[in-house]
C-alpha cells in the first residue's frame, strides 16, 4: 500500500481531522516517513497543516484528489465483501436504473454480518424538482422488482431506502447512519465529489476553496 494512500486511508476511517499521531496510529507508519509524505502532500497542496497551542493538526484540502482516491477505498471494501452478499449487489448495480449513487450500509458494509443480517442499501436518486413525487415513485418500483428478482440468488434478504440527492445534508438518522457505516457501490467517485459528504466527513473544507 503506498504511503499516500494510507495517510488518505487514515482520514477515510476517520471521518475527520487528524493530529499527526493520530495518522501515524491509523496508518502505520514510522514517525520520519510519514513526515516526509505529509510534507510533500503540503508542498502538492493535498493537504494543510494547522497549527495550535501545543499540537498540529492535519486536514485534506484537495478535493478531486481526495473523490478519487476514497472511491478507490469504496471498491477495495466492496471486493473484500463475503461474495454470497457482493454478488447478488454485482447483480443489482448492473441493472438498477440512472441514479446518483448507491450506499451500502450496516453491519453488512462492515463485514459484522450474521445469517440473519438484511443487505441494507440506500439509493440516491438524481438532484432535480420533482414536485408530485412521480419519479421517486417509479424509481422504487424498479427497484422493488429488482429486489424480487435478486432475492431468489441471494442469502441475505435486502432493504431498500430511496432518498433525492438533496437530502444528503439532512439530519434525518437514517441517512446519518448511512454516510457514517456505508460506501458507495454505484459512482463512487461523484458521490465523493458531492460538499455534502466531504464536510459529513468533516475534513475538507471545500466551500472555503
């Protein structure tokens, strides 16, 4: 695993703003190589450095780099998911319809499942007025039927919530609890692009660029 990557790994489980020995902790590294990265990350501005009485602390500041790299994370979790629980979700993604993203959240997204775990997934439909609810309506339909279907190949039966990209901010608990446990199994890098979920993360300050 290159240094870089685990330094972006570290902020990634995280989910917020490091101290120096906190990343040295989460990524295990040596005390005079991670200096080194963390410098050059400064120098490449990827990261800033912030000084307080009696510490430092570190935050990711650039934001592409940092969509890029935490859907590369996102695939390596899905990879590494028990294939009675990554299949069926192969399945479901390649046929579900134009969304925003799909979250997998839970037990199941922390590989904490036991046979009775539900595949808990949260879509993200696309952020644009709709008024009478019409899309919404359709796209759980589709994803109902696509439910039914999966569910004969599948050991863990799913629950499905669908949500509009604007409520990514909300403060609805459900919602939290996906961004807090879940990753993206559908456009890992554009959900990792969206404000929202780098500030949920509490480690870029992104309207400040």
């Amino acid at each position: 695993m290159r240094p870089e990557y685990r330094i972006y790994k570290a902020f990634y489980d995280a989910k917020r703003q490091l101290y120096f020995s906190e990343i040295k902790r989460f990524s295990k590294m040596s005390v005079s190589s991670l200096q080194n990265v963390l410098l050059r990350m400064e120098k490449q501005k990827e990261i800033l450095r912030i000084k307080t009485i009696g510490n430092t602390y570190y935050r990711l500041i650039d934001a592409k780099k940092t969509a890029i790299i935490f859907s590369l994370i996102a695939l390596d979790r899905f990879n590494a998911l028990n294939p009675q629980i990554r299949l069926p979700l192969e399945s479901l993604v390649s046929k579900s319809p134009d969304v925003f993203s799909i979250l997998l959240f839970g037990s199941v997204s922390r590989q904490k499942e036991s046979s009775q775990s539900d595949i808990d997934l949260l879509i993200i439909t696309h952020d644009f007025p709709d008024i009478l609810g019409v899309h919404m309506e359709n796209i759980r339909k589709i994803f109902n039927k696509l439910n039914k279907d999966i569910s004969y190949s599948s050991v863990h039966p799913l629950s499905i919530s669908v949500i509009n990209r604007s409520k990514l901010d909300s403060d609805d608990y459900l919602v939290e609890q996906a961004i807090i446990t879940g990753f993206p199994i559908k456009n890992q890098q554009a959900y990792y692009e969206d404000y929202r979920i780098l500030e949920k993360y509490g480690i870029i300050g992104y309207r400040d660029r």
